[in-house]
C-alpha cells in the first residue's frame, strides 16, 4: 500500500521559529533548588519554576528527546512528570523498568537537553490513568486499603519506593542529577486529612533516597490544609480563571514561602461518550503572564498529554448521587500546547511568547516536525471468534471480580447453564464496567455502569441454554470517593427470575497480545470476533488510523496495543507512532464486540472526533 507524505509543519507555516537541534545551544541545568524566604534559588541567585507536564510513560521512547527539546523550544526549565506504579510492577514483585518505564534513561536524557525535573512517583498519581497507579495486584486483598495506615499497603509502597530508589536516587540533584523536587503523595487533600500518612509517605520517600532535595505537596487551594506536612513545600493546583484566587489562598495558608503552581490545567481530557475538550488558550496565556508576571512558579498540566496506550485509561466518579462512572478514552490529547502526537498547537506558540517575554530569553528554536502519513482504506478481511479463542476455563461456584483469578486488565467471561422456559430479569449487580450477555452466543443485552445498569430482561425457551456474560474492565477509578474499590468483572452475585445461579467456568482474557490467535476465515463470523488485515507501509510515519466502522473493542499493531475504540465517541481514532511499525508488511488486529466483517480503516494525519449525539 501507498504510505504518504509528511504533513505540513505547523510551526514552520504560522510561527516560523522551527530549525536545527536545541541540543547545540542547551544550558547547565539549575542544580539544586533551595528556598530562602518567599523565592526559590539556585546557584545562589533567585529562580523561577517554569514547568509543563509530560508523562514518559504515555510517550514512545524514541520520541522522548524530541518532545524535551520542545520542551525547551517554548522557554521551559523543567519538565513534571508522573511515575505510574503499575506500569513498573504490573505483578507483585516483579519490576521493569524497560522500554517506556525506563524512568532513569528520561530523567537523563532531560538532564542532556538542559531541564530539572519534578518527580510525581505516586504511590497514588490519579493522571487519568488506571487505578490512578495503582496495580491491580491490590485489590486483589479484600481487606487492603490504599491510601491509608493499612500496613500491608505501606510496605507494598515500600518495596515500590525503594526499587524506584536504586534507579534515580543517583539523579537527585543533591547528587549532580536534574531532579530538584519529589512530590509526597497526590492531592491526597481531596480524598483524606490523615497527616500521620502523608508523613508516611514522606518518610518512605525519605528512605528510598527521594528526599534529597525539595519535597511538596499540591492539592486544590481549598484543601491545603489537609494534607500539607510542617517543613514541606506546599503548591496549588487549579483551573484557569483561578489564578489571583488560588494563589492569594496560598500566600496566606504559607505566607512565608514561594508561590508555585503544581498543575495549571491548560486543557482537559476527555471522557468517553461526550466531547473533544476545547478551551481558551488566548485566556489560559494571558493568565500565564500574570502569574510569571507575579514571580510565581508554575508547572503546565499539560505541556504533551500524549496516550494511555492499551487498556490504562482511567475513570472518574465523583460519588454524588447525580454523579455516574466515566472512562476516559485513550487519546490523553489533553489539548495542550503539544498535541496527542507532540506537534505544536496555536497554544504553544501563545506560550512561548509569554515565556520570552516574561524571561527575557529567546528559546531555542523547534527541532524538525515529525513525519506523518496517510494509509488508503484497508479491509480487514479475516477474522477469528472470540469463542473459538477461549482459555482453559476456571470453575468457581459464584463469579468473582478478575483480580481473584490473577487478571489485571482486558475482558472476562463468565459462563453458566440455565433453563427454561424463562421470562424476568437477569440481575448482574455492579457491573464492572461494561457486560456484553449471550444466551446460545446470540447477544441478547448490555449493561453499562456509566448508565448505572444493573439488570435487563430476558426470555429463554424450553431447555437448556449457555448464558454467557463477557465484561470488560473500561478503565478503574483514578478519582474520587470509589477509589479504594478497584475489583473489576462481576462483583455481586448474578440473579436470573429471583433465583441465584451457580457452577460457574471462567474465562480471563487479559488480551496482551493477539499473536497466538487461531481460526482465522475470511468468512463473516457473528458475535465477538478478532479481525486482521495486512498493511503495507513503504516508509514508516506517524499516522492516526480512523476506526470508525467498528463499534467497541481494541487494535493492536504488530503486536502492540494502541488502545480502545468505542463508537459513543468522541474519539474515533487511534495514534499510531512510527516506531511501532515497519517497513513492508504490518499486521493489524481489531478486537470488536459487534460483527465487522470487512470493515476498512484509514490513515490520517489528524485524529477523526466524533459530536455526541446526546
């Protein structure tokens, strides 16, 4: 197939400020930060914080340099970022820190191109990101309960901590490295007040060898007071519009310290079934100037969101009783200053200039944009049923959450015999998320915790009948009061006509990767189905592949999951690095819940969103 061209150079065409490299003209990084009255100093003159996040982890590796560089390109001196505990042990004990966990290679690698670095390592981080960080290993206990005194929790964090420890106590600024400040814990002010905890954590920290230099902690301005710790920088996190508010409460929560902003939401990110989230930048960088303007410290959430790659989004749920579970979708676009992909936005030139203007320093000019393609229709054209794929099953008595069985993330399913005849409703409980049932492999409902659906009605004729109910986990909650409660699958015993069914086979489906799949037809096959087409691509680039034509599942390339698709919008599409293809012949595969036989795909340069219909 016909691989395209590079895109047109959004900087080149509205900024002109794109060239060379940055790393010819990059400086010595500030070294330690100490704080001396209401200011931050480094080298023994007065500094000035100016941050954006960027998570590594959401990033691929070999885009990293290139995103610090235009880090530094829009006038920043340090970049923020989360360390996601269950990226780095997915299982209990067993630590990588590889590929994109390797941690220590961007802390480095930000050192080269002259940037500090803020460490979030958690244990809990929200982020949008699964579990807010948590691995699924721990709710596996029922009886541990994260962010508390719990001591099976806080040596779990130990062990965590410490293994983060060997791999960048060594970059600690006290130590020659670009790392100038650790954050304890993560707004834990919106969840808790037990300060006995925070101290907890400070001193895990502590141990670990993270407490080397500046330790803080950020929260909501109205909520400082419940878990700032005495003798540790406190900071404000806030929306735009907050600024002269939030950091008046600040000052007098901590009058006799500087003024920093943790997170400036300069974005949002989206949630599935609403909209693409668009806001002010013009306001956002008139803001940013007042702030720089006041001498503030401040850190951008965020300057690249990037992608939460496979099935680690998140989901909010405030806990009210108008509130409802929300998954956030895999695009973490943020619309921040750099897009999905790291290109310049209108946002990033608008920050640059406040920047330069508030500094007095010209930033290093943007290095080369990335190359992106297009990718004419693609039919997928064999597929392979999901039942035809099924593991050995697990016999239990009652369902119980994935977790019980060892399983993280993916699908399960749940498989019993029932008779009939039979006219009532079929009770799943708290359906962990989203529940696909089958009588006979013939879909007879859904069930969707974002709508609060517990139930639906069925009807079953004279016999017996395989009843099959397939749940996927959407995305644990990283925010709010259900937190703690991250089981995923069935939860709660299943009821059909008031009667309780039991003997039941489970099935884990973590989905890591659909190579050893088999059965493959080029036939239509009905009812969840994997689907696979080859993709030639004389030049690998950067492309967004439009999954439109599907209606909810995943896509893997080459083995790599690029994330979820959902036909509720409004993310339509999913970003597809270089890196991760090859030149000649890729495979792609299309998990979908909803028969697809011979649908195409499409590559673009720019992502496809979708307006919700509701």
């Amino acid at each position: 197939m016909k691989s395209v061209l590079l895109s047109l150079s959004l900087c080149a065409v509205l900024y002109g400020f794109c060239g060379r490299s940055a790393a010819a003209d990059t400086p010595v990084a500030a070294g330690p930060i100490v704080i001396q009255g209401d200011h931050f100093v480094s080298h023994g003159k007065p500094y000035q914080i100016i941050s954006g996040s960027m998570h590594f982890q959401r990033i691929p590796r070999e885009y990293w340099r290139d995103r610090l560089r235009k880090a530094r390109a829009m006038g920043l001196n340090t970049v923020q970022t989360y360390v996601f505990w269950n990226a780095v042990e997915a299982q209990r004990g067993q630590f990588d820190f590889s590929g994109r966990n390797d941690v220590a290679a961007f802390v480095r690698m930000a050192q080269e191109e002259g940037l500090n670095v803020i460490l979030r390592p958690g244990p809990y981080v929200c982020a949008e990101w699964e579990a807010g960080g948590f691995p699924a290993w721990l709710f596996a206990d029922p009886h541990l309960r994260v962010r508390t005194r719990d001591p099976a929790y806080l040596a779990a964090v130990e062990t965590y901590f410490q293994r983060l420890g060997q791999e960048l106590a060594p970059l600690m600024a006290a130590r020659g490295g670009p790392i100038v400040a650790v954050q304890v814990e993560n707004e834990y002010g919106s969840y808790g007040n037990d300060r006995q905890y925070m101290d907890d954590i400070r001193q895990s920290l502590v141990r670990a060898g993270l407490g080397q230099n500046l330790l803080f902690t950020s929260d909501g301005a109205d909520m400082l007071a419940n878990d700032a710790l005495p003798g540790v920088l406190a900071v404000a996190n806030f929306a735009p519009g907050e600024a002269k508010s939030a950091l008046a409460k600040l000052a007098a929560f901590r009058p006799r310290q500087p003024r920093m902003v943790g997170e400036y939401w300069a974005g949002w990110f989206d949630g599935w079934g609403g909209k693409h989230a668009h806001t002010d930048a013009v306001q956002q960088a008139s803001e940013l100037a007042w702030m720089l303007g006041q001498g503030d410290s401040v850190n951008l959430y965020m300057f690249e969101g990037g992608t939460s790659f496979g099935f680690m989004n998140g989901a909010n749920d405030q806990g009210g009783p108008a509130d409802h579970y929300v998954a956030q979708t895999t695009s973490y676009d943020y619309d921040a200053a750099l897009d999905e992909a790291g290109r310049p936005t209108p946002k990033f030139a608008l920050f640059r200039q406040v920047i330069a203007r508030a500094t007095g320093v010209t930033p290093p000019p943007l290095p080369e944009p990335t190359p992106f393609m297009t990718l004419p229709a693609i039919t997928l054209g064999e597929s392979a049923s999901l039942w035809d794929n099924l593991p050995d099953p697990i016999h239990v008595d009652q369902p119980a959450p994935m977790e019980q069985f060892g399983q993280d993330y993916g699908y399960i399913l749940y498989r019993t015999q029932v008779s009939g005849p039979v006219k009532g409703q079929l009770y799943l409980g708290n359906v962990r998320d989203y529940a696909a049932v089958y009588v006979d492999r013939k879909q007879v409902g859904t069930a969707d915790r974002a709508l609060k659906q517990e139930t639906l009605p069925i009807t079953l004729g004279a016999g017996r009948h395989t009843l099959d109910i397939l749940v996927e986990n959407t995305g644990r909650i990283n925010y709010g009061p259900h937190l703690a409660d991250g089981r995923a699958g069935l939860v709660d015993p299943v009821w059909l006509d008031g009667k309780r069914l039991s003997d039941w086979q489970v099935y884990p489906l973590p989905m890591r990767s659909p190579d050893a799949l088999h059965g493959w037809t080029a036939a239509a096959v009905d009812g969840p189905a994997f689907h696979r087409a080859r993709v030639h691509v004389a030049q690998p680039a950067d492309t967004y592949l439009d999954v439109s034509a599907f209606g909810k599942g995943a896509a893997w390339v080459n083995g790599r999951n690029l994330g979820r698709i959902w036909n509720i919008g409004p993310q339509r599409s999913l970003y597809v690095p270089a890196p991760w293809l090859a030149r000649g012949d890729n495979t792609l595969v299309i998990f979908d819940l909803q028969t697809s036989h011979d649908a195409k795909v499409t590559g673009s340069a720019q992502p496809v969103w979708s307006v919700p219909a509701h």
